[in-house]
C-alpha cells in the first residue's frame, strides 16, 4: 500500500512494514499504483518507480499523454486513443475512443 503522510510517499507491504519513502517535492503527485509499480506526474512527466521509489522510466506527457488508470499495464489517452504500455512505457496496444 502507499500513503501520503506529511508530503512524503510512504510505501508499505503486506504486514503493514514501511518499505520506502520518498517526499513529494522528489516524485511529485501519486496518479495511481498496482502491486508492482507507481506512476507519479511531476511537471510535465509522467515517472514510473518501483515499491522502493527506483525509478524505472520518465516520459513527457505529450509523448503518452494524459494518465487514464493502472492494472497490469498504465493506460493512457491521447488524440482520441486509449493506449496501453508496460512499466517502461512502451506501447503495448491502442484502441481508438468510441464517443
């Protein structure tokens, strides 16, 4: 689990023990997680780390655009386009928006 307690990112595991932390102004705002990987948005980045805040990639929003949810792969919407990528934000698929 994570939390937000005091402008630092506390990641915690399954009992309950404090695994890492890292302080805002570092990761920036928390856009969601699963149990393998955080996806924080710090400027115009969209950083993706793992549950002791090693940063595994950084992307700039125009390149993914706009954070959408996370499961197993983070998902993203862009010029009308569902994309999803792996924890390296690399393209897995994309589907076009039914309006």
């Amino acid at each position: 689990d994570i939390e937000l307690q005091s402008n630092y990112y506390k990641v915690f595991d399954e009992n309950g023990r404090k695994i890492a932390d890292k302080h805002t102004s570092v990761v920036g705002d928390l856009k969601g997680f699963n149990s393998e990987y955080m996806v924080f948005m710090r400027g115009d980045y969209y950083a993706i780390y793992d549950e002791k805040f090693r940063k595994i990639t950084e992307k700039h929003k125009s390149t993914v655009g706009d954070f959408r949810s996370i499961s197993t792969t983070i998902n993203f919407e862009r010029g009308g386009n569902v994309i999803s990528f792996d924890e390296n934000l690399k393209e897995i698929s994309r589907r076009h928006l039914q309006k």
